[in-house]
C-alpha cells in the first residue's frame, strides 16, 4: 500500500506583527514556523494504515508545496516514520492560492499513482478548508472530507470513514480506493518522535524538485489560481469587550461580581 | 482570459443545503448575500436545490428578491459529495451563472473545491463578506482571523465563495413568489461513496445546552492533571465545566462537554472562556451567550471580539484569585 500525506508548514503570528509594505502579507520577522495541527493526524492515520497492514510493502511519502522553511516539517514526518519526502517549490509560488497550490500537489501526487492521498482538513494559517478536495477535484479522484475515523479493508480496497458533521453528527460511508480524504483532530493520537530517529531522519530520502518535475510551469500554475490577494489588515475592531484591568486579583473579584450580577439579572 | 465580471449582470447562483429532510438555516443566509450583491451588480438570483424530494424546498426557498428556484432531482436525498459535484457543475453550464455562494459547511467542503477546481472557477472559501463595485470583492480571515484579506477574481468569468454561517441575516422564509422551475439532470451513476448510516451523538452524563453558568477551558490550559482543579472550581463557582476541541481530542474532557460547530451550541446566562483562542468554529457554538468573559494572555486573541469583557491575564493567576474571592465570601 502506498500513501501520500499532503502536509504544510504553517506560520503563526508573534503577539506583535508588522505587515509588509505592500499590505499584502506580515513580515517573516513576526511568524513562527510548524507542522499544521491537522497534518500530524493525518500521518499519524497513514502510518498507522501501513504498520496495521501487516508486511513491509508499504509507503508513506510525504509531500509539501513549501520553501526552505518548510523542510523542518518534513524531517519531523520523517522522524515519525514517513519514508520518503518531497518539496516542490517555485518562486513564483509565493503568494499562490488555494488552487494553485492544489494544482502543484495533484502534479507531484499524480507521479506517486497512490492508493490513497490523505491531506488534513484545513490549514491553520490559511484556513481555506479546501486543498485535499481542489486535489481529489485536479485528479478526478474519489473522495471525503472531514474524517474523524477510518478503517481500511485491504482485500476488497475499501475504507470506511466516518464524516463528521456540525453538531457532533456522524454520517458512516464507504469509499474505494484510490481516494483522498482530508483528516480531522481527534481521529488518533500522533506519536512523538524519538531522539534517535530524529537523528537518522536525516538520512531518509527529501527530494526537492521544481514545478518542470511535475510537468508544469509558471503559466499553468497561474491559469489555475482562482483569487488574487488585494489586502491583508487588522480586522476592525467592532464594539469590543470592556477590559478588566488591574492584577490577576483585581480582575478575578471584578470576574467574581460581574458573574453574581448577569446571573441574578 | 477575460476581465472577470466588471460590468455585472447575469446570475447568482444560491446551492441550498438540506441534511436529512430538512433546510439548512445557512441556505436562507445565503440568499441574503446573494440578494445583496445581486442588487449593487444588477444581477438576478437563482436558488437552486438539490434532492429526491428538492421541489417540497421549493417554497420555503422562495424569499424575497429571488428570482427564480430550481429544484433538481438526485437519487437520493442525502448528501453525496460525487453527486452533487456533478450536480452543481452541471447548474453552472446550463444556467451561466457569475457567482455561485454556498455555505462553508462541511457538506459544501466536501465538493465545492472540486468543481472550482475541475471547472477553473474564481474561487475562496470562509468568506465574511461578498461586495460588487464594479468588480466582486470577498473578505476572509487570515491567520486564524487575526488579520482579514480582501480578495479578487480579475480572471474569472464565474466565481465560486463558500460563505461562513452567521454573517448574513436568514431571509424570511417564502416571503416572495418566484417562478419554480424542474431541472433534469443525469446523475445516475456519479456517486463515489456508499452511505452506511447516521449515527447521533452520545448523550454524557450533563447536558451542557441547559447550563446557565459555563466554565469553558481550552488548550490554555496546557496540562491534563491541571482539568481536576477546573472541575473543583466550576462547582464552587456554580458553573457547569465545558471546553474547546482540542481537550476532547485528547481525551481530556468527555465530547459531551465540547462547545462549537462539531459540538454544542450553548447560550448561556454567563460563558466564561479561560484560554480559548475564539477560532470561528468555536464562536460559532457560543456566541449568543447573553455574557461572555475570557481571560487570556494574547491580547490579539479573537475571542476578545465577541467577548463582553475580557481580561489579558495569566488565567492560572486570574483563577488563584477566584478561588481566593470564592472562600472569602463562603
Ligand atoms: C470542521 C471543524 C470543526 C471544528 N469544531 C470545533 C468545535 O466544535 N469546537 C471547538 O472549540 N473547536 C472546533 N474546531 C477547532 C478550532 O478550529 C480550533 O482549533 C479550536 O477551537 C482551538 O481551541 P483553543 O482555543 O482551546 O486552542 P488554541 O487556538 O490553541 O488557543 C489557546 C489559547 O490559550 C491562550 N493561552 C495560552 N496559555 C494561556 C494562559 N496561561 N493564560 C491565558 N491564556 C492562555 C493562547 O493565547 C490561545 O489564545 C473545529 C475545526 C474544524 C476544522
Ligand atoms: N502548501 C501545501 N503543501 C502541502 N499540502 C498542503 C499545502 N497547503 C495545503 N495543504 C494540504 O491541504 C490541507 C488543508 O489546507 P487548506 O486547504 O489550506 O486549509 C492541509 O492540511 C494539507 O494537507
């Protein structure tokens, strides 16, 4: 069995930020750097689904559409028990949407022929929510999102997956492989990785190609693009909450009375 | 390429959302926001509904200001996200629309990227706001809502936005008098996936929908061995503890007690949030409380925009000195 985990680097904001001058992004100065919290469940699931398998046939590559920055994440992958890594990366791929990099990933993907792509359900940083399905959409490949368990018969090719649906509601479904699905929180416990196999990540296989790997090019890259980014602001601030003020003391009596208060009320 | 949709004109396209015979609220919200950008760019607006049974929607999905409702047959009325990709694609060839809305739900993620992708549609998703001048606008959270980008779609023709529950009003319902109108579709054989069943929620040993006082924790929280001392302080408090999702992800807090879009919706006298970031699918649970307090060290935290008062505090400090007021006043 082999299966690919589409996995993201994702930036979070310093208590203080500084956008760039363009007002089209924050200043890298401010943004500290991980491995999304969705992608950790996601390999958690693939690495689980190949140990359970039972022989030693399997593969699990983990794939990113990153700079630089985004190695750290892979060799983390790595470390965890993925087997193989690899980076797509273009210049011109620096501020690409949801699609375009969706577009780069069903490229890089499509050279795996996997029997199933796992992605999370949404990045933190981008919070679209719709890279794994824009993927399945590129390779016409079946799938579901927001899974919350999974269960993978190999001899007939099916996994059964719960949806999880607002409210807590489960719906049950089948699905044949090939197929993508997008993981949600919860569905495992991703395991840590050891001292030692941090150490010997390094020697794993992380391949880094260019957008020509994958048969594509700038030009088709930017014909998928489906927005462009004209602002990035601090939101207004509407009404706003009045603050407490004071030390932890203070602000826990006047917590003490507001709460006695709106309960009576 | 062409210049997008510049002049206006045209179609909005509303996708209703049912789930197990009934209309989705979002559906109705929806048509709010397409009335409205239908209005500023002179264009009318379809809604169109898909299901066994989608004409008995027909009516309710009449509101005012739409202009005309097509109802679609599929083969069954549960959502299947194969059929409805073919489904929806097949809406956009035949009624031409410029914009298409569905909700950010977790039904629509299931095949709304798909189609854009497949179809080479403008495209973004979790959109607070559509506008139209001269040109189609959508705003959405970045950074987890910590920043909020303005987006175009010069290249596109049709655009497709799935919008986030709760930011337009819901239209009344059958307040207007479209024309209805049958749309024949083959989707025999598009379904990918097998429906198994439904299965509902555990109930847990307290039902926090009832509660007049929450104590909600989050990953502030950091330490499983710290939610025994929650729980002491919740009953001092006379507050029923609830929490954010990653506590019940890790098994710290029964999913009974989880507040948000894939757990409860709460509507508390009091909510108070200590350590709990406000990511949108949490608010979406709790933001009609009457009263809500947090308490975390991030003063950019969005749960400080919903929050009547708030407090940026160590909140193991904030809860020392509660603990303290507490045993003063027993
Ligand atoms: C489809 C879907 C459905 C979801 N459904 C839900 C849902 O139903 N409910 C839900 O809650 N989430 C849900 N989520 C997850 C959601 O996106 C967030 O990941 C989650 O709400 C974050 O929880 P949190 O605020 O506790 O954690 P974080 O976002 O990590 O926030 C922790 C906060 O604690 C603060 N903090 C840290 N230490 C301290 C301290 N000592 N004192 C004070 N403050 C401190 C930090 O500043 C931070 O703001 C869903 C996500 C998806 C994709
Ligand atoms: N640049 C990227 N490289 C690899 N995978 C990605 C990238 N962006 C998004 N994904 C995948 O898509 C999921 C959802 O992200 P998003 O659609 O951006 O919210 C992530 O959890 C990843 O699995």
């Amino acid at each position: 069995m082999k299966i690919v985990v589409a996995v993201k680097q994702v930036a979070a904001l310093d208590e203080e930020f500084e956008l760039l001058d363009d007002g089209l992004g924050v200043d890298p100065d401010f943004l500290e750097w991980s491995l999304n919290e969705w992608d950790d469940f996601s390999l958690e699931a693939a690495l689980l689904l190949t140990e359970g398998a039972g022989g030693d046939d399997h593969e699990v590559v983990v794939v990113t559409v990153g700079d630089e920055e985004a190695e750290e994440g892979l060799r983390g992958c790595l470390a965890k028990g993925a087997h193989r890594a690899v980076r797509v990366w273009d210049e011109s791929l620096e501020r690409a949407d949801t699609l375009s990099v969706a577009r780069v990933l069903a490229a890089a993907i499509e050279r795996e022929s996997p029997d199933l792509v796992l992605c999370g359900v949404q990045s933190s940083d981008a919070v679209n929510g719709a890279t794994g399905v824009a993927v399945a959409g590129y390779l016409d490949l079946a799938h579901v999102a927001v899974v919350k368990a999974l269960e993978f018969d190999a001899a007939s090719g099916t996994a059964t997956v719960q949806r999880e649906l607002e409210g807590g509601v489960i719906e049950v479904v089948k699905v044949r492989t090939p197929a993508l699905l997008t993981i949600q929180t919860g569905i495992n416990e991703p395991r840590y990785a050891t001292l030692r196999a941090i150490k010997q990540a390094g020697e794993k296989p992380l391949a880094v190609v260019g957008l020509s790997d994958v048969g594509l090019d700038e030009a088709a890259v930017s014909a998928a693009a489906g927005s462009r980014l004209a602002s990035m602001a601090p939101p207004e601030k509407g009404g706003g909450a009045q603050m407490l003020e004071g030390s932890p003391d203070e602000i826990a009596a006047r917590i003490v009375e507001i709460v006695k208060e709106r309960l009576v009320g | 390429m062409s210049n997008g949709w510049v002049d206006g004109g045209g179609a909005v396209l509303v996708i209703a959302e049912t789930r197990r015979g009934e209309l989705r609220d979002v559906s109705l919200e929806l048509v709010s926001a397409a009335r409205e950008v239908a209005q500023a760019a002179g264009a009318t607006v379809a809604v169109a509904v898909i299901g066994a049974d989608s004409a008995k929607f027909a009516q309710a999905l009449g509101a005012e200001g739409v202009d005309q409702v097509l109802t679609v047959s599929a083969p069954s009325d549960n959502f299947e996200a194969h059929v409805w990709q073919r489904a929806v694609t097949a809406l956009i060839e035949s009624e031409q629309p410029r914009l298409v809305l569905v909700g950010h739900t977790i039904d629509s993620l299931g095949f709304a990227p798909a189609v854009a992708a497949r179809q080479g549609l403008g495209f973004a998703t979790d959109v607070v706001k559509v506008s139209f001048d001269g040109g189609l606008r959508a705003r959405r959270g970045a950074y987890g809502d910590k920043l909020q980008a303005e987006v175009e779609f010069p290249d596109h023709d049709c655009t497709l936005l799935t919008v986030r529950a709760g930011m337009y009003p819901v239209a009344a319902a059958g307040s207007g008098s479209p024309a209805v109108r049958a749309v024949e579709l083959d989707l025999a054989g598009a379904a990918r996936t097998e429906h198994v069943e439904f299965r509902d929620v555990a109930g847990g040993d307290v039902d926090i929908t009832k509660a007049e006082f929450l104590l909600s924790i989050g990953r502030g929280v950091e330490d499983k061995d710290e939610v025994p001392r929650f729980q002491e302080l919740a009953d001092q408090f006379g507050a029923t503890l609830s929490s954010s999702r990653p506590l019940v992800d890790a098994g710290w807090m029964p999913s009974s007690r989880q507040v948000g879009q894939s757990g409860k919706t709460v509507k508390p006298r009091v909510y108070l949030a200590l350590g709990i970031s406000g990511a949108v699918q949490h608010l979406a649970g709790m933001r009609t409380a009457d009263t809500i307090i947090a308490v975390n060290t991030d003063p950019e935290a969005p749960i400080f925009g919903v929050a009547h008062f708030g407090a940026v505090a160590d909140l193991f400090e904030v809860v020392d000195g509660i603990e303290k007021a507490l045993e003063q006043a027993s």
